[in-house]
C-alpha cells in the first residue's frame, strides 16, 4: 500500500512533536513507532529523512559511549527544539 507525501509530512509532523514532548530525553526508533501506530521501517525511513533535513539528530552510542549495533535513539535537533517551543509559546499566549 503507497501512502501520499501529503501523508508522510503530516506522520512527521507527529514525530517531531512526539520527541519534543520527551526533549530532552532521546527514544527509541521502536518507542516513536509504538506511540504513532506505524511499522518501525516506516518510521526508520522517515526519520532518516527528517535526519537529511538537520530538523533531528540520531544517538548510535550509549549513554556509557558504547556503539549500539542495531538500533538507534533520535531527539530533536536545538534549532527544531527552539521552533517548536516558540510556536508552544506564542500558542499559549493565544489562549
């Protein structure tokens, strides 16, 4: 089944506001899947994606710097941090 690119933004969309909800704590490809409903290779590939457009950044280390072999953790990238809080902001001060 093909999804539209109209699709695959709004799913995006929903990514990046998944992990501004846990900033700063970086997850899991599997948590980010999990809470959107999605196949994880889906949402590897879109976040490979959003990682081309510097809106995220990708963790393949542990916290004690040991390489992960598999699996990688994704938080947002400070400039997308930043917009995303703005907009929080000035959302807030709307209502």
């Amino acid at each position: 089944m093909k999804i539209s690119n109209e699709k695959k933004e709004k799913i995006k969309e929903q990514i990046l506001l998944f992990l501004f909800s846990s900033s700063p704590k970086p997850l899991f490809t599997l948590t980010i899947a999990k809470e959107i409903a999605r196949d994880e290779e889906f949402v590897k590939n879109l976040l490979i994606d959003l990682k081309k457009k510097d809106l995220i950044i990708e963790i393949k280390k542990n916290p004690k710097g040991i390489i992960y072999l598999k699996r990688s953790r994704w938080k947002l990238a400070d400039k997308t941090y930043q917009i995303y809080k703005k907009h929080q902001e000035n959302f807030n001060n709307y209502n």
